[in-house]
C-alpha cells in the first residue's frame, strides 16, 4: 500500500523541526523527525490516502 498525503509542504527539515500529519479537519494528529515518519503512522492507522496533509513545523514544536 502506497500512502500519498493530499498535500505536503515538506522541505528538507531545519535541525530540531519535525514534521506534522494533520487529519482532513486540520487537527494536528503525529509529529515525527520526518516525512517518512508520518507515512509509517498513517500505514498503521489505516488512514486513507487524500485524508491528510503533512507540514514541516518550526523547532518550537517539536519540543516535548
């Protein structure tokens, strides 16, 4: 199975930045180091591909 987000705006990630995965109403629901990251939590929560967008987030949420 081959995931594909609806749309990604993910660049080549700044140091200490993440990754987001957002859910079709916008709720921010994994962040990881990586675009791969992402693809690997949708996989596992089946979620259907065009059902989330991925976005390179700021160091500052990527913070714990």
């Amino acid at each position: 199975m081959s995931l594909r987000p609806s749309a990604v705006a993910v660049g080549s990630a700044a140091a200490g930045s993440g990754v987001g995965l957002y859910d079709h109403s916008g709720m921010l629901r994994f962040v990881g180091v990586g675009e791969a990251d992402c693809l690997a939590y949708a996989e596992l929560f089946d979620l259907a591909s065009g059902s989330f967008s991925l976005a390179t987030l700021g160091p500052e949420a990527a913070q714990p």
